[in-house]
C-alpha cells in the first residue's frame, strides 16, 4: 500500500512483465485494491485484472499509458479506451489499454468493473480495436497523448510469441517483483 507521495513520485514495489515484446509495469495486481483521490473525493476499487502501465510511453494525462491484463495473453487484438475526464466532463483524459482479452465487449466488460463508483460507463468513450503489431506501431509512432478514434493502425498478423512471464500470469500467477 504506496502513500499517495510514493504513487505520485512512483518509487515503490511494482510487479514487472513482458507480455507482446511490451515492457509492462504491474501497479496492482489483480485481486488488490487500487484508491485515490483528494480527501473530499476518495475513490476505491477492487481489480478483477492485473493494472499498470507500459514503460518507455506517455499518455494523454502525461504519465505513461496505461494497461490492463486479461486472461488470454495469446489474444491477437488489443482494445484501446480512449476515457473521458472524471465527473462527465466531455473530452479525453487519456487511454486505457486492454491486453489479453478475448473481444471488445470483455475488454468494455473489464472496463466497467474497474469503477466501483459505477462511473466506468460515463467515462468510457470511443474503443479502438488493434492487432498487436498495430499496437505496437501506435505506442511507436502514434500520438498518444491524443484520442485514438479515427486512428488508422496498420492491421498486422501477430505472430508474437509467449514468455514465461505472460504463461505464468495466463496460469492465474502473479506478476514477478523487483
């Protein structure tokens, strides 16, 4: 349990994996209880999936794009939220990133459940469907500080092999810690 000084300087124990070729930092894993917020609007929710971030990118909100880890780490397609700012505010905030899910509608599922506040479905905007390769492609040379809908990611066939570390996290284990 990181205080909000750690999570906000991101100097405390994270799980860390490779899933895709990707460098994934695990925040909170699956089962843990991710909180924040001011004191006059904490906010706390229970995650049904691995959540973290993909290293060496940057996100809408200036911290590195985020990502969640389902259960089918072989899965050819990556789902990209683009998620609109807090309290029904119009306008994009910054992506959430599905890895590992078998259609758009388990990752806008996985999304939903990650707001215990009910919220996820006034947040969630345009979801974009990508081949990992496109995935890729788009974290490399996309803009991802900016909403993904109308993006144009070149649709590849994967062919991306699995590591230990996805095996083991598809096995129900947890990511390793440094």
């Amino acid at each position: 349990s990181p205080s909000d000084g750690q999570k906000e300087a991101g100097n405390y124990r994270k799980g860390h994996v490779k899933v895709h070729g990707l460098d994934i930092s695990i925040e909170n894993p699956r089962g843990s209880w991710r909180h924040g917020g001011p004191e006059w609007a904490r906010w706390k929710s229970k995650l049904n999936h691995h959540y973290g971030y993909i290293r060496k990118t940057e996100g809408g909100d200036g911290d590195h794009v985020d990502v969640y880890l389902g259960p089918h780490l072989k899965a050819p397609h990556v789902f990209v939220v683009d998620q609109h700012h807090l309290n029904g505010a119009k306008g994009f905030d910054e992506h959430k990133c599905f890895i590992g899910f078998g259609s758009k509608e388990q990752a806008r599922q996985a999304y939903h459940r990650a707001f215990s506040d009910g919220k996820g479905k006034d947040r969630i905007g345009h979801i974009e469907t990508m081949t990992v390769d496109g995935f890729k492609d788009w974290l490399a040379n996309g803009n991802t500080t900016q909403p993904v809908r109308g993006h144009s990611a070149k649709r590849f066939a994967t062919g991306c092999a699995i590591d230990d570390d996805e095996q083991h996290i598809a096995e129900g284990g947890a990511p390793a810690f440094d």
